[in-house]
C-alpha cells in the first residue's frame, strides 16, 4: 500500500458464512407443510385469450438440508447460490406470518456496498433494512420499502438527496403481480465521489458487523380475510442472496486473510486484514508495539498515516504514547522510550546517565554509545582522566583525552590518518602508514592497529593494490572495483576478466553479466519437465477441455485431463533429466469429484542401469524409488514427498497406482482426473545453493510456488523472474532453441521467459505443433474448428486430418447436428406429424413446412394466415386489406381481421398512427414514418397520415423528417444531439448573433476573425475587443521579432532599441530614426512633464514657466530657477502688451 489506493477487493460476504445467517420463521422446520404458488401469466395468449391464473400447493419439508435427493428444504442458507444448480434452492418463511426478519451476523467490521436478492413468489408489501457496526448492540435502518409509504412507515420521508438519511420507496413493492423481482439497496449514489473516503461521517456509513432485512407486511393480493387455505399462497422467498463488501481495514490494507478458525474458500471475503503502515487488529484499527510517536489514525486522501516507529536510538524496545508531550511538541512526536538501557535515559534514550559521556566514534544508536570516561594510556600524555565537562568558550570538549603527537580520539586510543602501530613506548604514539593511492580512500591511510589502508570498496591486500575477486576495473574507478556481477546459473562461475569484466556464459547465454539469452533462444520454466497424462501408458479415458474453463483460466496443460479409475496405474517415461540433482515430484489433478482423502496411493521408480557414484545420486536408496501418499478432495496438485535424486542420462519408469476408493461424490465407482506429472528442482544439488543466501531469497520470495499450477493466476516478480532465470539456466546449461513449427507460428521467435512460440488461430503446444482440441487441419492458417453438435456426437474431437466428428447413432452430416428429412428433434430425431398435408417440418420445431389445401399451423391442423373456417368443409380467404389474418367472431358472426403493424380499420384498409400513405390505391402501401427518432409517437398527429411530413419535431430539430437541427442550434439532429449555438458578440456579425452552422456550430465571424464561437483574432491581427473586426498588427518588419502582436493592446515584441506599438520607433526615452541612430531625449527632471521627447524632433514637452529644447531653464516673464520659476506679475504683462501693440503699429506703417 503506497501513495495507490489500498483497500481490499469487494466481494460476497455470504460465502463461506452461510451459517451465520438466521430466519426468524422458515416453513417445514417441525414437520412437513402445505404451501400453494399463484402465478399470473400477464402476457397475452393467441386468438387473445384472456390472462387466466393457475394454482399449485408442494410440500416444504426443512428438517433436513437441501440436497439432490431433498429439493423440499427450504433453509435460510439456501440464499446463497455458487453453481448453476443453485438456482433451484431458496429459502421460504412460514405462510401467512407478516412480521418476518432475515440477519446476516459478521465476526468482524466490514464495509458494506449493496445487498441484493430475488423473491420467487410475490415482493413483500413493506419491509426494511437495517444494519449494526458494534454486533447488535445498535441498529440503523438504510431504507424502507413499501407499496404504500404512508400507511407503513407514516414520518419518514420519501426522498432524501442526504445518502446517511433513510427514506422509504416504492421501487421494489408496487408491483405485486409480477415474480422473480430483484431488490437491490445500495447506499453511495453510483456517482458518488469524495476527497478523503476515510472521513468519519463516510466510514460510519459504511461499517457494518451485522445486517437485518425486516418484512413487515406480506401482499395478500385482498386474502387476508379468507380462509387458512387461502393464506397458504402467501409468504415470503428469498433465493439468489450478494451481501456485496470488503473488510474494513481504514486504508491500512489491500488484502484480508482467513482467522485461524476460517478455512481458505474460493471468492470468500475474509474480516483479518493483512495490515500495513505498521498498523494491527483485526481492522488495522491500532498501531503495532514500538510504533507509537504518532497517535493511530485512518489513512486520509492527501495522508498515508502510518504509525511511526518510536526513536530509541536502539537503547531500548518499549515505548507508549503521551498525548501531552505529542501536544507539546506541535503533533510531532508522542513516543516515549520506556526502560532505556546502555548507560542512556530521556524521551528519546539521547542523554547520557552521569559519569559517562557521549563517545564520537558511534552513533547514537550504538550500545556504545555513553563510555565511560578513561583514557589510553599507549596515546596519553599523562595517565588520567578526560574532561568531565564542555565548554565551547574555552575549546573543551567532555570526554577528550590529552594525546601524543600522533594520536586521537577521546581516549586517545587511535592513530591520527596516515599512521598506525599505537605504542605506548612511541614518544610520538603511532608511526606513519604506505598505502597505494588508486586503492586507498581518499583522506584515509591505514588502520591504526595492524597497519592495513583504509581500501576503497572492493579493493583488498595490506596496501590495497588490487581487487578481491568477483571484482574488476581496478585504478579506473575511483570507488575502488566493479563488481563482476555475473549471473549465478548464466555464468560458470562468479570470476571475470579483469580488464573488460566479461563473464564466462553457458552456451545460447550473452551480456557482459550473462543475464540474457541470444536471439530465437529463451531459458525455461521451473516446470519444463512435464509429463502429460493423455500420453502416458495405462491410462485411462483423456477427457478433453475448452482451451479456456468458464472462469477465464486455463486449468490443465496439454489437451485436457485423464480419467483414472480407481484399482487402475498410470505410467510416465522420464528419459530427458537434464542435470543430475534431487527433484520434487508434483502430480497435477482435479480431485472435485473425490468425497474424502484419497489414501494408500503408490509411486514407484524404476530405472535403467546403475547409479553413477560421481552424478550426486549415489546416495540414493530402494526406498527413495517408493513413496506413498495421499490425494485431498478438492485440490489441484500433491506433491510426493521427500524427493528423489535423479541422474542425467538415465532412464526413469515411473508409475502411479490408484487403489480403489471406497467413496465417491456421485456414488459410483471412484475415479479421479490427472493432468499431468512435474519434476521440479528440490532443494538439495539446487544451483541457487552455491550461494545460501540467494536460495533463502529464492524460497522466501516463494518463487516456486508460481509452478504448482499451470494457472498463473499472479504476475512473477522481478526478483522471481531473475531467480527462476539463473536456476533453469543453470539446469539446463544454457538457453534453449525456440524450434518454432513454420505451418503453426507466426514467427521464429518465442518468450524468452519459457519459449511460448506465437501460435496461429486454434494452434497450441510450447512449439505451435498441433490442433487444439475440437480443431482440425494445421495449415499456414491455423487450425479450423471442429464444431461437433454436442448431442449429436460422441465427443467434440474430429479427425485431426479430415474434421469428420464421431457421429451417435441417427446423426448425420460432417458435424453430425441434423436429423434425416421428415424427421425432426435433433438429437432425438422422430418422425414430422403434420396430418398429411406437408412432407417436411423444421429440423428444431417440429412445425410443418409448406402445407397444402390452405392448412397451417405448426402441425398442418388449422387455417392458413390470411384464412378461416373449418378444415372439414374448406379453409376461406380473408377479407383483410395487406396481407392481414382474420377469424370467426361468434358472438358478432363476422370475421374480425387482426390487421399487420402499420395497417388499422375494420378492413385494414387504413394507416395506423405514425405510418402514412393511401393504402386503399391499388399497391397502395403504409410505410412509417421517417422522423429520425425525433417526435414522441405517443403523441398523436405527429406525422401526417398522407404525406408523412413530421409535424412535430422535438429535440430542437425541424424539416420534414426531423432531419436538421432548428435556427439558433447545432449539431447532428440524427442523433438527438442539437445543442444551442454559442457565439462571441464581439467577433459575430451584429444581425447574425444568434445563428450559427447547423452542423458544425460556426459562428458568422467579423473580418479577420476566427474560432468556431468568433472569439480569436487570426494570427498577425488584434483589435477584437473594438467589435468591427480584427484589424492588422502591422508589426515594422526591421524593428519587431516577429509580426504578432498581444491580441489585446495590439503591442508587437519589439529588438533592442526599438519602441511603439509598432516598433517603428525608437525606444521609451530616446527619438530619432531607429534603422540610423537612437538619441537619448535628457529631458530636465525639472522641468519637463515626462522623460520622453518628441520621437522626432527631440524637443521635450515643459512644464508651465519653463521653455528651452530640454525644458532646462526658466520661460520669459518669469523670474527664479528651476524648478520654481514664477511669472514676473502684471507690470510685466501690461508691458509685454505696450511692446506687442508698437510692433503691430510699426509693421502696418511699414505696409
């Protein structure tokens, strides 16, 4: 469970519990009971008869448990149905008793999802359901179920849109008058999606350790006041019973196991989960011991909350959680250390007890990790203690010892880098180290006792100069060597070359780590030796399977399986052993049919020549050749144990003898199915176990388990598949050759895990060498199917070569499925009854084919359609218009026709509503009416009986046939899909806004405007916003990246230098002509109203009072500096004026 969703898979909860069910009524318990069935046949009957009722009493007789010989039982555990024979078992309340509960107890919390089941007689009137999450002790109704709410249940609601508020509902009880009605309740909504499933609200909803379904009220159908008799019709039946859930592991958990009382039952859903993030219990509802820093708590959906193992530096194993220190510490940590050991104390077992002090040279997760104070006398100085005491001011640390020159530590009891020998004759302490620099760790020298360098990874000698062995590359990695790495079974041995690190590979094996196998090759299962059972000798009848059994999975390998009767041996030949080593011996069954364990079985080995003293087996005894052992109902496989040593070379008889069993599930004579026999590799002469620790691995990763069956009902992991690689190609010494067959594979090439080549339609075996079973004639295509009728043939394998099926007796044809002619009832094929009056009649029906004299009927005894009368005086045609039947009303003494779809009146001669046409012209026709799906034809006048104009269109749609969408919608009118147009009013014509394609839903767009909805300028334009179009960026070829432009403002992405909208001008600040220079504007801050200047002239815009090119000094007619220049006042302007009116008056002398 990581950051996925863990939770266990739902599955039925009543498998496996059928006893934890209880009834409070069942009929037959104390003796046998009369019961009657009223069954209404609510369709009509030919010649229209009228629905009639008819009436059956049995007997219910539950003393006794269902079973073949006792159908009569009716007990609760009856609701549960696994096999198709299930269906005719249900469980039935006593007659007449209204008040009736059903309870399903749990032995754990589980998360309930629905709960199904059908009735075989009427719904009850009224009942509900309930459920308990703390065993009974309380109860929640999920839903009320009534044909009349109000009466039963009158204060609860009929609706709530709140799924934790029970309602009451009709759905399941206002139809009294129909049989076999399903009841389902589920409480989520099917869309019902939520952030954090785990909230306590949604999981309240969901726990359930109990669940009650309560009638209430039986459907009397009005008996209620009649006799006992009468009542006896009336009771209530449940069969078919899913109480669908999962066990309920708070996030914690994907799978749930069995208790140890529980057996291990297929699709059972188990209450123990299997818990992860450290959590336990029967729900994973605590955290384990030694996991409490942090409070329990339900996986959240941002939150995985795994209990967080307590940190005790390794001083002590118990802890429990404060809930005030985890408040204290901000929810951080909770987790006290209890009983610290190792000289430690503190929450966290970080201190150090007195008189001891924290030693540098481990963590503080080392039993070391407080020493006492003391001193080396070889590296001290003088003989005595350490610093008791630290004090950063002054430089000392507690527990530092005064050393000789060359040596360090606390306790002065260590060679500094680079030297070793610690001598306490050594005034100096230590003496100097010579390590090889390539080998040696960088900063490190050699060990301070006996002189070795620190090497690097893998390098080895005193001075570390050169690689241990198994490593490579020494001098050219600078972590030291490479591990040579090569595979324990694709490589003879663990050594490579010492320059390239190739490995030495078995034949067919490559890669430098010999992990791989060469083209068209590939290593093979664990299961490689196999021995079918349909090809050993003495065997028994081979009874052929489907390459796939109604579950999906494959159960059997080869063609099918061997029926072995018992006091009957089967013999394998075994002369193919590949390496000489102890196998396990796996016979491979279907034991279903075996009632008890089936005891006293014999295996015997006989073997050919004598035993080689070198091969590994020469060890192996008489006894080792004869084994007993036991077949267990109901398994797959068994395994003959302990194994035997068998030789390469040599070959094996080995024979199987099946005493006769007393017992048998049918009562006939005992017998069993046999797939085949397996020889897999046993632990002793293993290649795994030249390395123990990887055959530990091999085993605890239950590698071998994957072999048992031929079912691979997991995917083999990584590590398994890399394991089970080495050990076959270890056994085998190398790959092996795909040898694919050319007529039956695809190609050369097969799985390199196990060699399955790929095979044509209906071609199997590893090689794609032979026809499946039921198919014929391998051939570049594949194989054809046999397809022999299965009650017409003896078995469903034809001849391999010319596909002829084994026909019984009275079957004809290559796959013997017809009866003769005149005959009819395959398989049972018995002569046509038709009154003289046809030759012939269907193969399936028995009904007549091609009567004379105007007869019909399935056996020729009536009228023919389109005829009535008497067969004795004359069949009469029909009056009926357009192929219409008739016949004889004797109350009216007319013939009444029975007019074809489309046709209506008294003669047929009229078009039925939604048909048209004039069907009273000669050839004159009705046809229906084309409108597409798109007029309600309960509403009548919704097509013109004449013309077949569809007159009332739906959907949006319009046109004669309802064949487009109407103005304003879009879409495809054919499929009930016209959606209204959405268009942009900006991009959109003014007086088409609301139009659009019918089709395809484009809008009529504004000039340079784009997009279905007319909501995009094109590309190079903007403007949209200005609702006349898009108008065009115009972006300065020179001076602009590119020509678009920000849709918005119109802005082109201008070079360096440029500015503008368009880029055609020089940037913020500076003018001229960008294509020849840029000149900055030095506008004077002062004076000027902006830094930027004319972007042609340069000329600055000033302020009021200020003039010059730059605005940089003060204008005429005022006085002071910049920035505070102030006008001169009105004696200046009054002479301005004076000065202004002589110079007009002197230029108008001039003139």
């Amino acid at each position: 469970c990581g950051e996925s969703v863990c939770e266990p898979s739902y599955g039925n909860l009543l498998i496996g519990r059928e006893k934890n069910l209880t009834a409070s009524s069942t009929c037959g318990t104390k003796g046998q009971e009369k019961y009657c069935v009223v069954s209404h046949l609510d369709k009509d009957k030919p010649n229209n008869q009228k629905a009639r009722t008819f009436k059956n009493c049995f007997i219910c007789d539950s003393r006794q448990p269902y079973s073949v010989d006792n159908k009569k039982s009716h007990l609760i555990e009856n609701v549960l149905q696994t096999k198709e024979l299930d269906k005719n078992k249900w469980w039935q309340s006593k007659y007449g008793e209204h008040s009736v509960y059903v309870q399903f107890d749990l032995e754990a919390e589980f998360h309930f999802l629905y709960l199904h089941f059908q009735c075989k007689t009427l719904l009850p009137a009224a009942m509900l359901v309930e459920r308990s999450n703390n065993f009974g002790r309380t109860w929640r109704v999920d839903r009320y179920f009534s044909e009349d709410c109000e009466r039963d249940f009158p204060r609860v609601p009929t609706y709530s849109s709140d799924f934790r508020v029970p309602y009451c509902t009709n759905e399941f009880s206002e139809s009294p008058n129909k049989l076999n009605r399903e009841v389902l309740l589920t409480i989520l909504p099917p869309d019902f999606k939520d952030p954090n499933p785990y909230r306590e609200e949604i999981l309240d909803i969901l726990r359930m350790t109990n669940i009650r379904i309560n009638f209430t009220r039986l459907h009397m159908l009005g008996d209620q006041y009649l006799s006992l008799d009468a009542k006896r019709n009336y009771y209530y039946t449940i069969y078919n019973m899913v109480v669908r859930g999962r066990c309920s592991c708070y996030g914690h958990s994907n799978k749930c196991i069995p208790l140890p009382w529980q057996k291990n039952i297929t699709d059972a859903v188990y209450g123990q989960c299997e818990c992860t993030h450290h959590t336990t219990g029967y729900n994973c509802e605590r955290c384990e011991d030694f996991y409490q820093d942090l409070p329990w708590r339900p996986r959240s959906s941002d939150n995985l909350n795994e209990c967080k193992r307590c940190e005790c530096h390794n001083h002590s194993n118990k802890c429990h959680f404060d809930p005030a220190i985890f408040i204290l510490s901000h929810n951080k940590s909770g987790g006290v250390c209890d009983d610290c050991q190792h000289n430690t104390m503190g929450q966290n077992c970080e201190i150090c007890k007195a008189n001891y002090y924290r030693n540098p040279r481990v963590s503080i997760n080392h039993p070391d990790a407080c020493i006492h104070c003391d001193c080396d006398p070889r590296g001290s100085e003088v003989l005595g203690g350490c610093e008791s005491t630290g004090d950063a001011e002054l430089g000392i640390e507690a527990g530092r010892c005064n050393c000789k020159k060359f040596v360090t530590g606390h306790r002065c009891d260590t060679c500094l880098p680079g030297y070793w020998n610690l001598d306490e004759r050594n005034p100096h302490g230590c003496e100097p180290c010579a390590c090889n620099a390539y080998g040696t760790v960088a900063g490190h020298q050699c060990e301070y006792q006996a002189g070795e360098c620190r090497c690097k990874r893998f390098v080895t000698g005193r001075t570390c100069d050169s690689c241990l062995p198994g490593y490579w590359n020494f001098g050219r990695d600078e972590e030291g060597c490479t591990a040579c790495n090569c595979d324990i079974g694709g490589a003879y041995d663990s050594q490579c070359n010492a320059r390239t690190g190739q490995c030495r590979c078995r034949p067919n094996i490559i890669g430098q780590h010999c992990n791989h196998v060469a083209r068209d090759h590939y290593y093979a299962f664990l299961d490689w030796l196999l021995y079918e059972a349909e090809e050993a000798s003495e065997r028994g009848v081979i009874i052929y399977k489907d390459r796939l059994s109604g579950g999906g999975y494959v159960t059997w390998t080869g063609v099918g399986y061997t029926k072995v009767m018992g006091g009957s041996s089967l013999t394998f030949v075994v002369d193919n052993i590949p390496h000489s080593m102890e196998y396990d011996f796996l016979l491979r069954h279907d034991s279903k049919q075996v009632l008890h364990p089936w005891e006293g079985l014999k295996m015997t080995i006989e073997r050919s020549g004598r035993a080689n003293e070198r091969s590994g087996c020469a060890n192996t005894t008489p006894q080792d050749y004869n084994k007993v052992f036991t077949i267990q109902p109901d398994t797959t496989h068994s395994f003959v144990r302990p194994g035997t040593c068998l030789e390469k070379g040599v070959r094996y008889t080995i024979t199987f003898k099946f005493p006769a069993q007393r017992y048998a599930l049918d009562g006939k004579e005992s017998h069993i199915f046999i797939d085949s026999l397996v020889l897999l590799p046993g632990s002793t002469g293993h290649p795994l176990n030249q390395k123990p620790e990887v055959y530990e691995q091999f085993k605890r990763q239950r590698c071998m388990e994957t072999y048992y069956s031929p079912v691979r009902q997991f995917r083999e992991s990584d590590i398994c598949r890399r394991l089970v690689f080495s050990s076959s190609v270890a056994i085998h010494d190398g790959a092996k050759s795909c040898d694919c067959d050319l007529h039956g594979s695809f190609s050369p090439s097969c799985e390199v895990a196990g060699g399955q080549c790929k095979c044509k339609p209906n071609v199997i075996g590893r090689r794609c060498d032979k026809c499946a079973p039921g198919f014929y004639g391998l051939t570049y295509t594949g194989c054809m199917a046999c397809d022999c009728h299965s009650h017409g043939s003896m078995s469903p394998v034809c001849d391999q070569r010319t596909g002829q099926c084994p026909c019984n007796t009275n079957s004809f044809g290559l796959k013997c499925s017809s009866c003769q002619r005149g005959f009819w009832g395959f398989p049972n094929c018995r002569k046509c009854s038709c009154n003289g009056r046809a030759d012939e009649c269907d193969q399936v029906t028995g009904k007549c084919i091609g009567c004379r004299s105007n007869s019909g009927g399935p056996y020729c005894d009536g009228c023919a359609d389109g005829y009535y009368g008497d067969l004795k005086t004359g069949c009469q045609r029909c009056p009926c218009e357009h192929g219409g039947s008739c016949r004889w009303d004797p109350r009216s003494n007319q013939v009444v026709c029975d007019c074809p779809t489309g046709y209506t009146g008294p003669r047929c001669d009229r078009c039925a509503e939604n048909f048209y046409g004039d069907p009273t012209y000669p050839d004159g026709t009705c046809q229906m009416c084309k409108c597409n799906n798109n007029i309600d034809p309960a509403v009548p006048g919704s097509c013109d009986s004449h013309t077949g104009q569809c007159t009332k269109c739906l959907y949006n749609t319009e046109g004669g046939s309802c064949e487009r969408c109407k103005a304003g919608y879009y879409g495809d009118a054919l499929s009930q899909n016209c959606k209204a147009c959405v268009c942009n009013v900006l991009g959109t014509h003014a007086h088409l806004r609301n139009d659009c394609d019918r089709v395809t839903g484009q809008c009529h767009c504004l000039s340079n405007v784009f997009g279905r909805s007319c909501d995009q300028c094109g590309e190079n334009f903007w403007k949209l916003a200005d609702g006349r179009g898009c108008e065009p960026c115009n972006c300065d070829p020179y001076g602009s990246l590119s020509q678009k432009c920000n849709d918005i403002d119109g802005q082109c992405q201008c070079r360096r230098d440029f500015g503008g909208r368009q880029c055609n001008q020089c940037a913020e600040n500076f003018w001229g002509d960008p294509r020849s220079s840029c000149k900055e504007c030095m506008c004077d801050v002062g004076g000027s109203v902006s830094q930027q200047c004319d972007r042609h002239t340069g000329a600055c815009t000033c302020n009021p009072g200020v003039t010059g090119h730059l605005c940089d000094r003060c204008a005429r007619g005022t006085t002071g500096s910049l920035p505070h220049c102030k006008p001169c006042g009105p004696c200046y302007d009054g002479w301005l004026k004076l000065i202004g009116d002589i110079t007009s008056s002197s230029l108008n002398s001039l003139k």
